[in-house]
C-alpha cells in the first residue's frame, strides 16, 4: 500500500465520476429527444488488490451503463400506434367527407326540394315560361350540385389512392432503416455502449413509426438484431435484410392493391391480410367507405332522381306537344351522378318540359303535379324504399355517426397511448431536476476525489521534508 | 412514478390542447349560433335538421301555392261578384220586357242595355291577373271568349283543357286554384233554346236534362290485359251512375269474393268516368282495341295501366256534349243534326217519340225527346230549335233576340233561364268562398307548422347563446389558469435554486 495508489484510486474515481457528469450532461441535452432512453452509469468497484492486511479497494470503475428501457412496454406503444394511426387517419379523412357532404355547404336536400318545388310552382302556371326556365335552371342547379359532389368524393378516393403509394414508399424506407440499424447492433456486438444505445432508440422509434403504417410482429434475437414480418407472416425485416412492398393496379375498381416482393420477382397480395394501421384505414377509406359507400349512395340517389323524373316526365307533353322527351338526360356509362345534366332538347327549348299528362292539353299540369309529389313518395333507392329528403338525411346521419365514431375511437386510443407514452416517460425520460441532483452528487465526488490527490501531494511532501 | 420534464410539458400540452379545442368549438357555436354545425357534432340532430329544414322549405312552396289559390280565389270573387250584378240587370229587363210594360223605344234601350251585359260577361271571362287568362282552364296565356258580332259568344278553350287546374295546397293534398270558363258561364245541363225570331211561340220542352249511355252490341266490350271481351257489359240503357255500376260489376265479375275489387264511379258535374283498381294485381284496359267503348265512356284510344292497389283512371273526355239542332220542315215534321252535322231527313212529330223519331233510346238520340204544346201560333217550317249544355251568354243571347223580335213570351221563358244563370254564379260565388276559408285554414295550419317547425330546428340546432357565454367564461379561466401553472411549474425546477 503506497501513497501513489492513493492518487490511483483519486483518479479512478475522477475518472469515474467526469464521466458520470458526462453521461447526465448528455440526458439533460436530450430532454426533449422523442424516443431516448435514460443512461445511469453502471459504477462498480475495483478490484481489490492484496496487501500484508488482507484485500483492499482499489478505487472505481465504470463497468457499462445502465439503459432505461422497458421492451414489453415499448412493443406495446408500437402495437397501440398501430390503432391510434389508422383512427387519426380515418378521422382525417371522415372530417373531409363530412366537410363535402354537410348539408350546409352542399345544399344537397335543399336542391332536391327547390327542384321538386319548382314543377310545383310550375303548376300553378304551365304555360308560363319564366316558371319553366325557373325549373330549368333549378334542375340545372340540382344536377351541377350532385355532379360536383361526386367530383369532389372521386378526387378524394384518388388522392386516397395515391395516398396509398406513399404509405408503401415510406414502409420500405423504414425496413430498410430498421435492416441498416440491425447491422450496426450487430456490429457493435453489444447493447452496453451509447452508441448502442442511440442505435436501439432508434430502432424503437422505426418500429413504432412502422407500426402506426400497418400490423405487423416483431421480435429481437440474441445478437440484438429486429425481425420484422407482417400479421400474415410475410418478412419485412430480418437481421439486416429488408423485404420491400409494392403497389398494384386493381383491373377492375383500377385502384391500387398491396403486394409483398420475395425479392425474386414473385408478387403475393397483402390487401386483405393489412388489418390495422395508417394503410389499412386509407384503403378503407377509398374502397368501402367512399367507392361503395357514398360515392355509391350518391350515384343511387341520381339515378332515383333521373330515373324517376325521366319516367314521368317522357309520358307527358311540352308546350310545344312533343312527348317521350327525358328532363334528365341518360348516362352512356351506368354513372349517374357523375354525368347528370338537363337533356339536350330540355336545355335548348323549356317548352319541351313535359307538364302536361294529354297530347289534347298541352297547356295542363297534371304531369308537372306528378312529378312534383315524387318528394313525398317512397322510392326504391339503393335498393330500399324511402324518400328523397329522407335518403340525404341518412347519409348525413351515416357520415357523422362514422366521423363522431372515428373521433371517439381516436380520442380513446390517444388517452390510452397517453397513458403508455407516460409510463415510458416515467422509466426511460430525463428529469432534469434528478440529472442536476445526480450532478451534485458526482461533482462533489468529484471535487473530493480532487481533494485525495490533494493529500496524497501534501502527504508526499511530508515525507520528502522528512527525508531532506 | 417518476415525473419527468418531458412528462410534464407533454402533460401541460395535452391539456392546452383540450382547453383551446373546447374554447375553438365554443366559439365557432357563438359565431355560427349553433350548436350543431356539422353532423359529427351531433349526427341525429343533423339528420333531423336536414329533413326539416328540407320540409320547411316544402312548407314555403305549400305557402306560396296557398298564396296563389288565395289570390286567384279573390280575382273570381270579385267577378262572381259582378256576374251576379249583371245578370240582376239582365233579369229584370226580361221581368220588364215580359210584363208587355215597354214600348219599341225602351226595347231599343234595353236591347243595348242587354248588348252591353254580354260586352261586360265577355270583358270578365277574359280577365287577365299577370299574364293569365283566369277562366282559361288549363288554356291560360289566350282569350278563353269571343264575341261575334251577332253577339254569339264562342269558348275558345278546346275540350280537355276546358278543366281547372290544380295545384298542391298540402302534403299530397291538392285544390283546384282556377275555375275554367266552363264552370262559370255554362253548365252541364242540357238546355232547350228556341229562337226568339220563330213564328211558333207555345211551349216546347225536353223530357230531360241529361243525355243516357245506351250500351249496344258494338260497344258493350271492354279489353283487359289483352283478352279483347275480357269484360262484356249487359246490354241497354244506363244513366252515367247505372253505368258506373254495371261496369264496377262486371269488372268485378273476375275478382274472388271477399277480395278488395274494382270501384267505377261517375261524375255528373264533370260527366267523367273514374275507374279505380283495389285489386291485388296490375290491369291494362285496352281502349286502343275497344274503341267503341273508349268512345262510350270519354277514354281516348290510349290504353290505361291501372297499378294495383288503388290505381286510377279518369276519362279524358266529357261524354256528354252532344248537342242537336232541330229545324221546322212544316207543321208536323222536322229534320235535325247532331253536333252541327249534316240534317237528317224528315222526322214526323210524334209524341213519344224521342228526336230522331225512334221509339227507344239509342246512341244517337241519346235519350232526348221534344215535345210541342198546341198553341194558338203553331209551328211553322224555318222554325228553329237547339238543344244544347246550358250557357249564361246563350241566355242572354236569346234574351236580346226576344227583345229585338218583341217575342215576350221568350223574355218570360228567359227569366227562369236567368236565374238559373243566376244560381251557377251563386254556386261559383259559394264554391269559391269555401276554397278561400280552406285556404285560410290551410294557412294557418301552414304557418302552425312552420312556425313548430322552425322551433324543433331552433331547438335541435341552434346554441343556447347565454349558457355559450358562461361556458365560454369559465374555459377563458381555465386556459389563463393553465398558463399561470405552467408559468409557476417552470420557476419549480432545481434549477432555479442552484446558483
């Protein structure tokens, strides 16, 4: 035992605790980093050294670090993510169409009825022309209406759609990120380093990004490496290869499918196997609920209004006596709402609006009063038997019962990540107050550690004085 | 549990964010004064909004056609009004001319007087509101009368739309908003009109008022569904109502008992049959086959679908507007002429007789007989007779001729015949004075509904203002008290004690 192991345990401790502070500087600075997880240095002491009494201390060392970081809780943020996405985007999305189909902007049941009231008030005065180019221009209105609501919810299903290629573009940079980031894990060799470290935060935060994109398993292996497959069992991620996804025309609805690529070339749908997520919701969105949802009903509700009108309005006679003429005119495609319009002969000529039922009496009523009361008439649309105020009013009800069941849905899937991102925070977060108070504790070892050299120098000095 | 900065920030962050969301929503309800403004906000209370806002704006157009029937309800009352006035006048210059008080110079003032009449009748059945000929019928933009020099009056309207329109004056619910030339100056009733130039003056009459539908072997057979005698009426003679009932019989026929079945009814006012199908399954009757039965019953040859369960359809024609015109050809005999067709040749008269001299009714008499009494100024060839629907200015025509002819028996015949003239204005005036009282109920009950309507709209979307401000007061508290707490959390770091 000499004086110089003195100085040597002073500075392993110096040593020790300097980085001590460095690691807590280094929590502080990232205070606010999403996905950093807490070092503690991992102090050990050591190893004693024998002397003529017995084994000794022989200072500190710093044996690794401590990483705060809970895997369970962590694949559950992931998994939660995976619902809090696919609600955030369909509220998105929910909100757009509800902005479109709002009654207070689209005008869609008032339209409907003005049109009705116009072959009323055209009643009241068959012959009446200005009364006939008021109808004519109220069906116009009703058609512009429709056809602009459709072009509108089309446009979204193709924004939606293109939506889709980003989301896969983007799910292929993340597994390939996640690959690179197993490569490096592994080349490292172990998880004790900050360098380590910063890779795992990482990783963490690619694979809840993920996540949020689609359903998919993950699990880590011995070497630290991330296998990630998707719900169906498809590899995404393995060690530090990555399986891309690709997107492929639909030939009949010609809108874009998942598709998983061996990396050989060969192709196999995923479409129907992407059960949650951001992915999950968009195709939702384009296919049930705007292409067989209310782009459909809209569709089913101008083929009513064509349908119905023409039927009346082409046994009936103009002014002018012509019969077997449409008001609406037909759809060469099947597409009613996208193409409904005024016929040709309607457009050019009011004379040719049929309010009369008897080629004997072109100037009646009869036929305008039967098409009026079809607003208070059941009529098969989409299938059911119901009214046209009727039928708007459910598709009113319907997007806001899904978009208040988004927002709930949403709501509770954030209070609940909220919930898991604080049990995190409470592990892995920095509390500046505990780094400062760490900060003391390793300055004043520091500064005693100081003070050993301190008296190992006085000490030394002593017992050169002796000896001059 | 460890509270970390991040923790607390994220914290505060999330209840910012919950704050000024409520406070955003609050005032978006201020502003739009709202509480619902789009259908997430409360989907039920918007559907319930877009139905009744559409029914509303229903009830606006119900308003605006009550408004209509209202003021066309007033323009006829005001002419009804002034018909009745006139046709005073007119009866009283009969009264007078028949009584024998007046001389050749009061006959040439009262022949004015009465030229005049006709003038104003036919000024008032051309009256105009806007661009509407009001006693047009469903012919509304043209002059529904025409005088003619010989103070004739011609209805220009065509048969079909010498009828009234009708528009909806309630949900499902129509009234008749016009009141056709027809109705106001004619009536249905067939009327016998001597002229007042004839050297006969006794008495001639008709033995009816209403012309028979004789069913023979050329019309008595009624397509259905294609099977061309699929419905054989009993042969003979029928008033419209008895033929009503023997048509609803033997359509009837086919449908099994204690089946809902056909009903057939006939309008005398219209002289229209309605035929109506209760019936579980759809019928087609043929008229383009049966063409002499479509002819029968006022159906032009378009066949009718009659939808099961309660589908109807009405004759298109009016099947009683033969008229006859008789001319003297000497002392007993006559020829006539059915709606101004050629004149037969030469009919005895007879008694018993109906006027084309057969002893039974059939499709062309019709069923009317004319029947002569002796007078002391017998018949005499030249004379003439028309049997025709009843018209005010035909009665006024004939008036003026009697007076020009000093012929006082036909002023006194005229006097009745005025006053039933008379009697149809008074029926128009009461007809219309119902129309205008419903349609003051219909307002009310319209504007009551509106009116609950608006309510139930005010009450399922529109913000309680007031209780908006209080909310809106009590989250403005909550947001500063936020910020002040941030503000005092942040001075509570250790930080802040370490120099």
């Amino acid at each position: 035992m000499s004086i110089a192991s003195i100085l040597n345990i002073a500075k392993s401790a110096m040593f020790a605790q300097q980085t001590s502070i460095q690691i807590s500087s280094n929590n502080i600075a990232n205070v606010n980093t999403k996905g950093y997880c807490r070092l503690d240095p991992d102090l050990r002491e050591a190893p004693l050294i024998p002397t003529d009494y017995g084994l000794l201390g022989n200072g500190v060392e710093i044996a690794g670090f401590v990483r705060y970081f809970d895997r369970f809780l962590e694949a559950s943020i992931a998994s939660r993510n995976t619902n809090l996405q696919e609600q955030k985007t369909e509220v998105t999305y929910f909100e757009r169409i509800e902005s479109i189909l709002n009654e207070d902007s689209s005008k869609l049941a008032e339209n409907v009825t003005e049109f009705f009231n116009g072959w009323q008030e055209l009643s009241a005065d068959p012959t009446n022309l200005a009364r006939r180019s008021s109808l004519a221009a109220q069906g116009e209105n009703l058609a512009r209406t429709i056809r602009n609501l459709y072009s509108e919810l089309t446009g979204l299903q193709r924004e939606l759609d293109l939506q889709v290629q980003e989301e896969v573009d983007e799910i292929n940079g993340l597994t390939a990120s996640i690959a690179d980031l197993n490569q490096k894990i592994i080349e490292l060799g172990s998880s004790s380093t900050t360098e380590a470290s910063d890779y795992l935060n990482q990783r963490a935060e690619l694979l809840k990004e993920l996540s949020g994109k689609m359903n998919v398993v993950s699990f880590e292996d011995e070497a630290g490496s991330l296998t990630v497959m998707t719900a169906s069992g498809r590899s995404l991620v393995a060690r530090n290869r990555s399986w891309e996804l690709r997107t492929q025309q639909d030939p009949v609805a010609g809108f874009r499918n998942v598709a998983w690529d061996d990396g050989a070339g060969n192709f196999t749908d995923l479409t129907n196997a992407i059960n949650s997520g951001e992915l999950k919701a968009l195709m939702d969105m384009r296919d049930e609920y705007l292409g067989d949802g209310f782009i459909k009903d809209l569709n089913n509700l101008a083929e009513t209004i064509v349908t119905e009108v023409n039927e009346h309005h082409s046994v009936g006679y103009g002014l002018n006596g012509f019969t077997d003429i449409l008001f609406f005119s037909e759809p060469t495609s099947g597409n009613y709402a996208s193409t409904i319009a005024l016929s040709v002969e309607v457009s050019t000529d009011v004379r040719y609006i049929a309010a009369a039922s008897s080629e004997d009496d072109t100037s009646g009523n009869d036929n305008a009063l039967n098409i009026a009361s079809l607003i208070d008439e059941d009529l098969i649309i989409g299938g059911e038997s119901t009214r046209f105020t009727t039928y708007i009013s459910t598709m009113m009800s319907e997007i806001g019962d899904l978009t208040q069941n988004a927002q709930e849905l949403a709501a509770h899937q954030k209070s609940a990540m909220e919930i898991m991102e604080q049990q995190r925070e409470s592990l892995s977060g920095v509390s500046i107050d505990e780094e400062l108070t760490k900060l003391m504790q390793y300055q004043y070892a520091y500064q005693a550690a100081a003070r050993l050299i301190t008296i190992a120098d006085e000490m030394f000095q002593n017992l050169l004085e002796v000896a001059r | 549990m460890r509270i970390t900065d991040k923790f607390k920030y994220d914290l505060f962050l999330y209840q910012f964010n919950t704050v000024k969301n409520s406070l955003d929503r609050v005032q978006e309800q201020i502003a739009s004064q709202k509480k619902v403004n789009r259908p997430s906000d409360d989907p039920v209370a918007f559907s319930t909004y877009v139905g009744l806002n559409a029914e509303s704006i229903l009830y606006e157009q119900l308003d605006k056609n009550i408004q209509h029937v209202t003021t066309f309800g007033r323009v006829y009352e005001t002419c009804f009004n002034t018909m009745g006035d006139l046709l005073a006048d007119a009866k009283e210059v009969a009264i007078n001319h028949a009584s024998g008080s007046m001389d050749s110079a009061l006959r040439e003032t009262a022949v004015t007087q009465v030229e005049s009449l006709i003038e104003q009748l036919v000024t008032l059945g051309n009256t105009v509101v806007g661009d509407t000929y009001v006693f047009g019928g469903k012919q509304s933009t043209a002059a529904p009368f025409r005088l003619n020099p010989d103070y004739s009056v011609d209805f220009l309207v065509a048969e079909g739309s010498d009828a009234a329109n009708e528009i909806y004056v309630d949900r499902g619910s129509t009234a008749q908003y016009n009141i056709s030339g027809k109705e106001a100056f004619y009536d249905r009733l067939k009327t016998l009109y001597a002229n007042p130039a004839n050297a006969y003056t006794g008495e001639v009459s008709l033995n009816t008022t209403d012309l028979v539908f004789v069913v023979d072997a050329t019309n008595n057979t009624i397509s259905c569904n294609s099977d061309p005698t699929a419905i054989t009426l009993t042969q003979g003679v029928y008033t419209g109502a008895e033929l009503a009932s023997e048509i609803q019989a033997r359509l009837n026929d086919a449908v099994p008992p204690g089946e809902a079945g056909y009903v057939v009814a006939f309008d005398a006012s219209t002289r229209k049959f309605t035929i109506a199908n209760n019936t579980a399954n759809e019928v087609n009757l043929d008229w383009s086959v049966s063409t002499n039965a479509a002819d029968l019953l006022g159906f032009n040859l378009v066949d009718s679908r009659l939808e099961e369960n309660g589908g109807r359809d009405t004759s298109d024609m009016d099947t009683g507007t033969t008229s006859f015109a008789v001319r003297m050809l000497d002392e007993d005999s006559y020829e006539y002429s059915v709606n101004g067709g050629v004149f037969s040749g030469s009919v005895d008269i007879n008694t018993g007789t109906y006027i084309d001299g057969s002893l039974q009714a059939n499709t062309i008499n019709r069923g009317i007989m004319i029947t002569f009494s002796s007078t002391d100024t017998p018949l005499a060839a030249g004379d003439t007779f028309e049997i025709k629907d009843y018209s005010i200015f035909e009665t006024l025509k004939n008036l003026r001729e009697a007076l020009v002819n000093d012929n006082a028996t036909w002023s006194s015949d005229n006097i009745s015949q005025i006053s039933d003239a008379v009697d149809i204005v008074n029926g128009n005036t009461a007809k219309v004075g119902v129309n205008l009282q419903t349609m003051e109920t219909l307002t009310e009950a319209n504007n009551a509904r509106q009116q609950r309507t608006s309510e139930i709209i005010s009450e399922t979307i529109n913000a309680d203002l007031a209780q908006l401000a209080v909310e809106y007061n009590s989250l403005s508290t909550a947001y500063q008290a936020l910020m002040y707490s941030v503000s005092k959390m942040a001075n509570l770091g250790l930080l802040n004690y370490l120099s």
